[in-house]
C-alpha cells in the first residue's frame, strides 16, 4: 500500500513536471555542475596536508599541486597555485561551510613558516626570498633550476589571507579584529611590503616560462595593495607606501594593452617572441572582478570593453588549432589552453583556462545585473556579435533586449562549461590538461588548480543565476583611472617572521647577498653547480647543489654567477660541483671557505662578491 502510494506519489510529480512548467535545460545542467562541483572540493581537500588521501607527507596546511610524483612531478606546493585554492576555500567558506575553517587556520600557519624558509630567491630579512614559486610539500627549500622569482605570489596569498582578515573583522567582533591583527596581519604585511618594494623587478609569468612584466602578477599586485591599504587602515597600521605603489601599479597595468587584447607579458628576455595572446588575461579578469565595481576597463573589470574584446581575441586563438575544436561553429564556446604556441605537453587545451573563460562571462553578467545596464561599445562590439550576432551598440536595460543579451552571455558562458564537462572522465577527476587531438587526460592528475577553477565557476554561475551571495569587494570601483606618465619607485620593506601566526621565533636573521663568480672552462651541456654544508647549498647534496648562471660566459671569461644569502656571520664551506651532460657529478677537489660578513646596516648595501677559479677534474664531452 504504503508502495504503491509512493509511486502514485512519484507519478504526480512525473506528470506535473511532463505537464507543467517545461523543465528549463538549464536544470539538469545545473545538476551535472552540483555533482562536479562536490568532486572538486573533494579533490582539492583531498590535496590538502596533513590528512589529504592525495596528500601523504605534506605538512599540516600544505596544499600540493597534485599527487603526480612523475611525468611532471607536482609533488610540491606552488604558492601561486595554493593561493588561488585557498581564496576559493575562504570565499565559500564565507558562503556557509564552516568546516573549511581550520583548513583556512592550518593554511595561515603553514605560510607563516614558509615565508621564514630562505631559498635560492633569498631569505626573508630582504623580502627576496617570498618570491620563491615553490617548496617541498614538508615546507623546506628546493633548490633545483627553476624560473624564479614569481612575484604574482605574495599577491595573491595577502588576497586569499586579507578576505579570510575581513571575514574576521566583520563578523566576529573583538576575537575576530584580535586574530585578524595578531595572527593573519603580520603573514599579509611581509607579502605586502614584497610587492611594495619589488613590484618594479622582472620576474617569471605564471607559467614559469617567461622572464619579463607579467599582466596577471601587476594586475594581483594592484589588488592586493588596493584591499591591503583598506586593510591596513582598519588595523590603524600605516598604508602610505601600499597607496603611492598601488597608484604606479595600476599606471603600469595600462602599459600592456595593445588595441585588441592584453599583451601577457611585456619586457621580456630578448629573443622572446609571441603574439601575447595568452589566459593570463583571462585569469587577470576573473582575479580583478569586483561585484560592486562598474564595467571599468582601467581594473579589467569581466564585463569592461576591453576585458570582453581580449576574451575574444583569446577564444579565437584556440578556434582552429585544436583537433577537438575543428567543426565547431564560430559562435561557439571552444576548448582553450594556455597560450596558442604552447607546447608543454604537446600544448593542449587546459580544464582550469577554459573554465576561466566561463568564469569571467558569469562574472560580468552579475555585473550588468547589479547595474541593471549594459552598454555595448565600439570596442567590445566584436564580442558582442560572436553570442548575439544582431548586437548593435546602445546601452540596453531591463524592459529592452537586455535580457536577451544577458541570457545569450550565459548559453555562452554554459558551452565552455559543457566542454570542459565533456572531457572530464566519469569519474570527474581533473587532470591539467586535455588532449586536444581526443580529450583524455594529459600531464598532471588531479591537478588542485584545475578543481578549485572549477568551484569559482560554479559560484560565479550561481551568483549570475540566482540569489547565491556574491563574492566580496576589493574596493576596485574607489580606485582612480592613472593620469600622466607613470612613475616607477620602491618602497623598501622590513620583514619580520610571523611569530604569532605559527613562524619559528628564531627565523628571519639578518641575511647578506652572496655573489659568487668562479671562472669554470664548461662544454656546452655542461654545467655549474654550488654545494656547501648549509641547507642553502643543499648540505653537500649534490642534487641539492644550486645552479649557476653562466649568462655572461666568454671565451675570454667563463664566467658562472651564483647569487645566494646566507646568514650574517656564518663560516661556511663549500665547493663548485660540475654536471655532465649524462648527468653525473664532478666536484672540485678541495674544500673552500667562506665568512659571511656581519650586517652593518638594515638598509642594504652589506652585499659581498667572492671570486674564484675552478680547481679540481675537468669534464669530458661524450
Ligand atoms: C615548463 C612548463 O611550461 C611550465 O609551465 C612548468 O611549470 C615547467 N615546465 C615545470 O614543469
Ligand atoms: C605549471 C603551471 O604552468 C604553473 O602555473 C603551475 O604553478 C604549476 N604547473 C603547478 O601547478
């Protein structure tokens, strides 16, 4: 009885949705999304240390890149990567899942040590070392060759760290403004200062390829001193030197638009060549997005002229490359990856690009929403006529075809995330990338990145779609577009270990730069390396050993450059170490020494250079 009851039940309901209300398309969509969606956060806790079933090993609030040990080894924590995961955790922790707090408290410790960890950026008595890309998922250095330093870092982790300081300062009174000033403050101040003082310097894209002025590290840097002074002020802590960089930073940022979209990367190495096309951009918008800032071109705002005519740009850039793309109609979303000249991997399209591409579409439609306007420009019309092709430009508000226009925007919007779904295997896992001949699995698995892309995604989608509480405001719309000619300064910065928050006590002495050249006769594949008996020249280990520049290698002089600090006064012992081309070792046949002199001043200036020539075996080509 009480069955066939139920399934009468259930039959009412069949027929009242078969009769009724036609079941919008968007519904069992919407679906898919809420179960992938589930996926990824499992799989970024997964990712998560201590406790992460993907995670062995990682210390307690280490986020790895993904579990991948080989074929590329992820096996590290990124702080770019974990940054942008934890802005992901604290916003939906701020949206109502109150477990992920001690996610957030484990991650704000975990940084607080690392920021102390010196490495081959630096240390962080100078601020050089928080430019360091990545560490080993037990929180020590990694010495190996790498595209360093990558500013956008610090950035984004005050970003991440400066929502969760809000979230305190507004919702939980006296305890709340106490751990905001005492325990997450001095973690976003060092990062601050970073960008205060560095933002000028060249350093390494996000990609890890270019050395050059990255759009998505000056865009990060802006934001993060724009909410770091707003910050700052509330904790009555000085926030002159954030105003007057945030300022030449946001004056630099319009340096890199070319007319049609957002040049990536701008004095570059020479010989680098490449259109700039590139998701950096992309991602600069979706990182830039304030929900209560206008459609303002200046911020690369998601729904400004600009940020909607590079969104295209970069679209069509992947339209005929990609096998999985070939017959695809020109009005329609693509799969797309990093850059079109890619070739890491085989240069595929990526899970957390082309879900980006959604992201910044969901974004803008929250924006025209709010402002209740829409204005379609010159600029942007090209945009315009790839989802509405009748588009002309007017401004539109409710009543005209503005709804139409918005929900063209989200079909959109939905096909890059009908893509990405279509080449997520059933059991949702996200790798790095998909292969563009066929879409299965490339590079890395489980990749952190990927997964937390896709949960910004589906908030973005949801706060486009329905009452779903929007993200918080950076304070973009209070900033003025720049006048002039831009000017570009520093602002020297004093950093200190974050005690309070978790760092060891005994941290962050004073460190003096160390430039060591030693004239080394090298055959081509043939290189340099400095091993010593500190962790900073890997204590002797050989693979540990840092590598060496030889950029201003001659005939004349064979010149290999290492630039490393150590602490003050430190006896240390050391040799130069060759690596052959077949990847065996040859040290110098003695020991040398060196003392690192005191620090006379906190200014600076105590730099020394030591010289030397190599003494011991010479390698042998072949
Ligand atoms: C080259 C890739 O293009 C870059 O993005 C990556 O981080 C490094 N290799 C290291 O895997
Ligand atoms: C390579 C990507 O290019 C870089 O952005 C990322 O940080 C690392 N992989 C780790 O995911």
């Amino acid at each position: 009885m009480i069955l066939r009851l139920l399934a009468l039940a259930l039959s009412t309901v069949f027929i009242y949705e078969a009769v009724g209300e036609p079941i919008h398309p968007r519904d069992s969509f919407s679906a898919k999304i809420e179960k992938q969606n589930k996926i990824a956060l499992q799989g970024v806790l997964n990712n998560f240390g201590p406790k992460g079933s993907q995670a062995p090993g990682a210390s307690a609030g280490i986020i790895i890149a993904s579990p991948s040990t080989v074929d590329p080894n992820y096996y590290y924590t990124w702080t770019r990567d974990a940054a942008l995961t934890m802005r992901m955790i604290v916003d939906e922790f701020t949206h109502g899942k109150n477990e992920l707090r001690s996610y957030i408290q484990d991650y704000l410790k975990a940084q607080a040590i690392l920021q102390t960890v010196s490495n081959p950026s630096g240390a962080l008595s100078s601020g050089r070392g928080l430019g360091e890309p990545k560490f080993y998922s037990n929180i020590t250095r990694f010495n190996g060759d790498w595209g360093r330093p990558q500013r956008d870092g610090p950035a984004l982790r005050a970003t991440a760290l400066i929502t969760y300081a809000n979230w305190l300062l507004d919702t939980r009174k006296s305890s709340g403004a106490r751990e905001a000033a005492e325990k997450v403050w001095p973690v976003v101040q060092n990062d601050l200062n970073y960008v205060a003082q560095y933002w000028n310097s060249t350093g390494f894209d996000l990609w890890e390829e270019v050395s050059g002025s990255s759009f998505f590290t000056v865009a990060a840097q802006h934001r993060a001193l724009v909410e770091g002074s707003a910050l700052a002020k509330q904790l009555g802590q000085s926030s002159t030197a954030y105003d007057s960089q945030a300022t030449n930073l946001l004056c630099f940022l319009q340096a890199f638009w070319n007319g049609k979209y957002a040049v990536a990367n701008i004095n570059t190495q020479s010989g680098f060549s490449r259109a700039g096309i590139d998701s950096n951009t992309v991602l600069t918008s979706i990182a830039s997005f304030d929900p209560e800032a206008p459609c303002d071109d200046v911020t690369f705002q998601p729904c400004s002229s600009k940020a909607l005519l590079n969104l295209k740009a970069y679209v069509d850039a992947f339209r005929t490359i990609y096998t999985i793309n070939k017959n695809t109609p020109n009005a329609s979303a693509v799969a797309t990856g990093r850059y079109p000249e890619d070739v890491y991997y085989g240069g595929n399209p990526w899970y957390l690009t082309t879900l980006a591409v959604a992201e910044q579409l969901y974004d803008a439609v929250q924006q025209w929403s709010s402002l209740n306007s829409l204005t379609i420009s010159d600029t942007d019309l090209p945009f315009w006529q790839t989802v509405y092709p009748s588009a002309e430009p007017g401004t539109y508000e409710p009543g005209s075809d503005f709804s139409k226009l918005l929900d063209a925007v989200l079909d959109y919007a939905d096909g890059f995330v009908k893509i990405a779904l279509k080449y997520t295997p059933s059991s949702g896992a996200l790798a790095e990338q998909f292969s563009r001949e066929n879409g299965t699995a490339v590079s890395a698995r489980d990749l952190t990145w990927s997964y937390a892309s896709f949960v910004t995604m589906r908030a973005a989608r949801l706060s486009a779609t329905s009452n779903y509480p929007q993200i918080g405001s950076w304070g973009a719309s209070s900033v003025s577009a720049p006048s002039g000619t831009c000017s570009a300064s520093s602002s020297p910065g004093v950093y200190k270990p974050a005690i309070a928050a978790g760092a060891p006590p005994d941290a962050g002495g004073c460190t003096i730069l160390m430039t060591f050249n030693v004239n080394a006769s090298t055959y081509f594949g043939e290189n340099v390396y400095l091993s010593g008996n500190t962790t900073d020249l890997g204590a002797w280990r050989p693979a540990d050993a840092l590598p060496g520049r030889a950029d201003q290698y001659t005939e004349q002089r064979p010149l290999w450059t290492f630039e490393v600090e150590l602490p003050q006064g430190k006896a240390v012992q050391y040799r130069y170490v060759r690596k052959e081309e077949d990847g065996e070792y040859v040290f110098e046949s003695r020991n040398r020494t060196v003392e690192v002199p005191f620090c006379t001043s906190t200014e600076g200036g105590n730099d020394k250079v030591v010289e030397d020539s190599w003494v011991g075996p010479v390698g042998t080509q072949g």
